[in-house]
C-alpha cells in the first residue's frame, strides 16, 4: 500500500499488517511484546536489556510519516491507566 513505508528488519515474526491514519501513508505495525521476545532470543538479552534497547533504538526513532508503529495488542485499557 505504501512503497515508502519503513519496515522493522529482523522482527518479521512480530509484523502484524498495516495502518492508516486519514490522508496519511500507511505504515506497519508490529506486536511490540513479539519484538521484545525476538531481541531476547536473537541478541540472548534478558528482559530488561530488550525492553531498554526497544525505547531507546527502536521506538525512539523516528523516521518521518511512514515510521513503524509498535503496539501492545493483548493489554487492556485499564493496564495503562
């Protein structure tokens, strides 16, 4: 849908479609939980490191409209409040 949209390498397992936001481009969308999972197995961080290295690496960058975006599928509302 979106030639120029930024694809996260190495966490093909976590790819969950696409989305798009009004007249926007659309952009992948990826389980950030899954992410976090593949860095642990891939990299053999712990927990922490995976977490610490998704914020500051990977979610933290921004590379205009077509960016990434890495959500939390299976949490609830109220976990977030």
């Amino acid at each position: 849908m979106n030639k120029d949209a930024v694809v996260a390498e190495g966490f093909e397992e976590a790819y969950l479609g696409y989305a798009r936001r009004s007249d926007k481009p659309t952009f992948a969308v990826y389980d950030y939980e899954k992410c976090v999972e593949i860095l642990m197995e891939l990299e053999d961080w712990d927990r922490d490191k995976a977490v610490d290295f998704m914020e500051n690496g990977v979610v933290a960058t921004w590379l205009g409209e077509s960016t990434p975006a890495f959500i939390f599928p299976r949490m609830r509302r109220e976990d977030h409040a």
